[in-house]
C-alpha cells in the first residue's frame, strides 16, 4: 500500500513541478518573459506652433532637419533666419536644397529629452517656438522575443511534456503493478498531446510567433493611417503634395441652387446664312471662308446657283423664241413706220410707240438669258466669327439651309432652366466641365415652361474665349434666403469608398483628420459646410483628394 502512495504523490508532484510555471500565467501575463517597449515608429521628432509658423524637426545622420511652414496655409517658408538654442550651443541653420533647414545635432544620437528654442525670422515675421525632442534608448528599438515565438523554449517544453509523461507512466505502473513498457510510452503520449491542446487555447494575453508576425509594423517616415483613424502624413511628403490648408471660418451666405444649363448665342450678336432657294453653292473670290475666321456684315460668303428642271428649260425656250419672233416683227414695223413718217402718212407718235414696245421685248428677252445665268450671293449678316459652315463647292442645297453660322465670341449667353421664378438682377456664377469659373449677370427669364422648367438666361461676362456654342454649364444662382456654414473649396470636399462625404482637418504638424460634413452648394468653386465642422479649423484645400488615398 506504501509504494502506491509513494506512486501517487510522485506523479502529482511532477504535474505540479510541470504546470505550475504555466499555471502561474494569467490573463495578461506572456509567461515568464515580458517584451520589451514596443520600437518607436520613424526618426526622433518633435514640433511646434504659433499664430504664424509652424515647425517639424526629425533628428536623423547627427543632425536635425527643420520644416518650416506657415501656420495657416501650410505653405513653406523659404529664406528664413532659424537661430536654435541647442545643448551645444546656438546654432544658426542652414537652408537646403529641399526647402528645410538644417542644424549639426551629434548630441541627438544620445538618448534623453533635449529642450530646444527656436527664434524664426522671415519677411518681417519674428517669432520664438519651443519643444523638446525624445530620442528613445537604444534597447526600445526592438522587442525581444516572446516564450510563446521562442522556438528553443518551445522545443524544451515538448522535450519537459515527453520525459514528465515517462516519470509518470513508470510511477503509474509501480504504483499499480503493470507494465512499466506499455503504461510509460501511454503516459508520455498523453502528455505531448496535452501539451499541444494548452498550446492552442492560450487564452488573451498570450504572445505567439504567427500572431506576432502577422501584425502590422508601421515603418519609418511614410504616410499611413494610425489606430485612431487619422492620416500620418510627414513635412517632406506634404512638401511634394503641396498640402494647403485655410481656417474655417462661419459666416451667413445667400442660398444658391444648381441649375443645369448650356452656352448660347447672345440674339443680337450671331447670325444664320441661309439659301433663299435651292441651288449649288459656289466659292467666292478667295475660297469659303474657314472655321475661326473673322467676317464683317455684307461679306460675300458663297454664292448659289439656281438650277432649272427639263421643263423649266424647255418653257423658257418657248418664251424665248416666243419674243424673238415679236421683236422681229416690230422691228420691221419699225423700218416701215421710218419711212412712212417722212411722208406724212404715218404720225411721229406712232413710231415713238414702237420703239418702245421693241425696247420693252428686248429688255423681257435679257433678263430670261440673266435668269440662267445670275447667282444669289449669301452676305454675312452681323461681325463675328464662323462658328459652323457646310459649304462645299457644286453641293446642292435646299432653300433655308443653313450655310454658315456666324457668332460674337464676346457675346455669349448661358440659357438655364430652373423650376423656381427667380428675381430680378439675382446673382450667379457658373462652373464648365473642366472647372473653370464664369461670371453671369441676370438677363431675363421666360413665362412658358420648357420640359415643365422656366428658361432663365445670362450673359457671360468677362473672357469667353474657351467657351463652345452648346457646351453644359452649371449654374449656380441665389434662388432664396441665405443660411448660415463655413465656405470651403470643392477641392477640400472628398468622398470615401463607403459613400461618406469628408473633409480633412490639419489637427497637429503631420496629422490630418477626416470629418463627416454635409454641404450645400454655394458658388462654382466653393461650397458651404453645413453640419461636422466647427469653425476655426484648418481645412485642407489642397491635395485632399490625395490624402483620401493613403492607406
């Protein structure tokens, strides 16, 4: 009875001397080594803000590069006066090729904290800005290795698990007087496979190999979203995106409405060259005019020759001999009357008549022969620019053709339908395709609906030269009372993958955050921000489509 005992407290004592360094392990605990500190992600840095400028400094190769930019707008600040109060001593930095500045910084590869003052100087601005800059130990670099992704504590353990389950297989057959060759083998097995389902549930806190490499590392001075969502965007990439940033500031705008619209005619200035009758065109002294060119009003534009049917042909003959016969006889009528006159037998009057009658055939027979041959000339009615021409010399065309098309590029109108009758003398603006802002003044508006919508027209005022007859427009007119938001550009508003309307604020030096926003239009390149933004913030106008990109 004593040697089973004996077994028995054995055995327990060697699953105790096994698990207890296991058990030991609780929630949060990573089992008998703890990691070291987590490595710092990129360069030492540090940054610093006033109302005026704002400054990055990344201490790297014993030196410490600065980024100076204004505060506001973001824009660099190139030939600057940098003076550094610097454990060294002061330091006057230097500027570099890149647009930063430069200072020798040996003591920076040392870790501790460093107080730095900085007094700026440019274009008139003089400013002092403070920080300190952290350099880690070296030993946070890296962290060591896990028991769980130590692959030599895991071959021990096996080997501990294989030979503990031969102790206590032997200890089992003593203690109950079997086979030392079957239950020792047994035992051991059990206790590798135990070993591995421990393995597999370790429970929360545990640190394993494949987890530890799976993880995402951010590494160096790259832009890349952080855990809290915000973009880490560095002063060197800002740099070559041209980040640019205004503050938000919240005032009261007129309501506008979009309204769908295209480029026309002004009325009064364009005109249409129309045939008055079918007939062939043919060129002018100088060919037809080209697209583009410029004409004046009476211009001779093409000509246009009637042409006549067969039995439009052969009813001219007809008239034709039909008065040549006729001026035959009163020609000889005439002769006759000449000699008579002088005798007394005919009157004076008598002959006057027929050589007026003659005159009159031979004038009937001209103008049947000009018929054939005269050409009606197509003038330009107005000064302006071919617009549009289909002229091609011997093409017949039918009567009200349009032949050419001729416009004042300086007077352009944008036609607009809108569903609401718009005041008198509203302001608008217009926005093409390709981004560019027109200038509109009100003209008039119509009383009967087109498409159930009322044509509203305005002139375009200022350069027109890009603009096409039939171009798309968007305009942008104050249809109702105005209503309170902060103005921004169309650049600064972005839509995300999922549908989300944002904007981007520069919440620190190289940190931008996406806020949800709802906006209004308000003119051709601004809209107005109307709910997720307070004012005073510094919204990204520039590149903000760009900063959506980082992943």
């Amino acid at each position: 009875m004593s040697i089973r005992i004996t077994a028995l407290l054995g055995a327990v004592l060697a699953i105790l001397a096994f698990g207890s360094p296991r058990l030991l392990a609780h929630e949060g605990h990573d089992h008998e080594a703890a990691p070291a500190a987590t490595a710092q992600q990129g360069a030492p840095r540090l940054e610093s803000a006033s109302a005026l400028f704002e400054l990055v400094g990344v201490a790297q190769g014993g030196g410490l590069t600065i980024w100076l930019d204004r505060f506001e707008t973001n824009e660099p600040v190139p030939d600057a006066t940098i003076e550094v109060e610097t454990p060294a001593g002061p330091q006057t930095a230097m500027a570099q090729p890149d647009g930063a500045y430069r200072i020798a910084a040996p003591w920076a590869d040392k870790p501790g904290a460093y107080d730095l003052i900085f007094t700026v100087a440019a274009g008139g601005d003089i400013d002092m800005l403070t920080a300190t800059l952290q350099v880690p130990r070296a030993g946070a670099q890296a962290a060591a290795p896990t028991v769980g992704g130590s692959a030599i504590y895991n071959s021990m353990s096996l080997a501990g698990a294989g030979v503990a389950g031969l102790v206590l297989g032997a200890f089992f057959s003593i203690g109950l007087r079997r086979r030392p060759l079957i239950w020792a083998p047994a035992m051991a097995l059990l206790m590798l496979v135990a070993f591995g389902a421990v393995r597999l549930l370790a429970h929360e806190g545990h640190v394993h190999a494949e987890e530890q490499a799976a993880a995402p590392v951010m590494a160096g001075d790259r832009a890349q979203i952080l855990a809290d969502g915000s973009v880490f965007l560095p002063k060197p990439t800002q740099r070559v995106l041209s980040v640019r940033t205004s503050f938000g500031r919240e005032d009261r705008y007129a309501k506008r409405t979009e309204l769908p619209g295209r480029v026309i005619p002004d009325p009064n200035g364009s005109g249409l060259v129309q045939a008055a009758a079918a007939g062939r065109l043919s060129p002018p002294p100088g060919g037809f005019p080209r697209l583009g060119a410029r004409v004046k009003a009476g211009d001779v534009l093409a000509f246009v020759s009637t042409p006549f049917a067969a039995i439009d042909q052969s009813t001219m003959r007809q008239q034709q001999g039909d008065l040549d016969q006729q001026i035959s006889i009163v020609e000889r009528r005439i002769a006759r009357y000449e000699t008579l006159t002088k005798t007394g037998a005919v009157a004076q009057v008598t002959l006057d008549e027929a050589r007026l009658e003659l005159q009159g055939l031979r004038d009937r027979r001209l103008s049947l022969e000009r018929v054939k041959l005269e050409t009606e000339a197509l003038r330009a009615p107005v000064d302006g620019v071919i617009a549009a021409a289909s002229a091609v010399a011997g093409q017949v065309v039918d009567a009200n053709a349009v032949v050419f098309q001729i416009i004042d590029p300086d007077r352009l109108f944008v036609e607009a339908l809108s569903f609401e009758a718009p005041r008198s003398g509203v302001a608008a603006s217009g926005r093409t395709p390709d981004g560019r802002e027109l200038t509109l003044s009100f003209v008039g508006s119509g009383l009967a609906d087109r498409n159930q919508a009322l044509p509203v027209q305005f002139a375009v005022e200022g350069s027109m030269e890009p603009l096409r007859l039939g171009q798309f427009v968007t305009v942008y007119a104050e249809m109702s009372d105005g209503m309170a938001g902060l103005a921004a550009p169309r650049a600064s508003v972005v839509r995300r993958s999922n549908g989300e309307t944002v904007v981007y604020t520069h919440d620190s030096a190289e940190r931008f955050a996406a806020r949800v926003v709802r906006t209004r239009p308000l003119d051709a390149n601004r809209v107005l921000i109307v709910a997720g933004l307070e004012a005073g913030k510094r919204v990204v106008t520039q590149a903000a489509e760009l900063l959506n990109q980082v992943r």
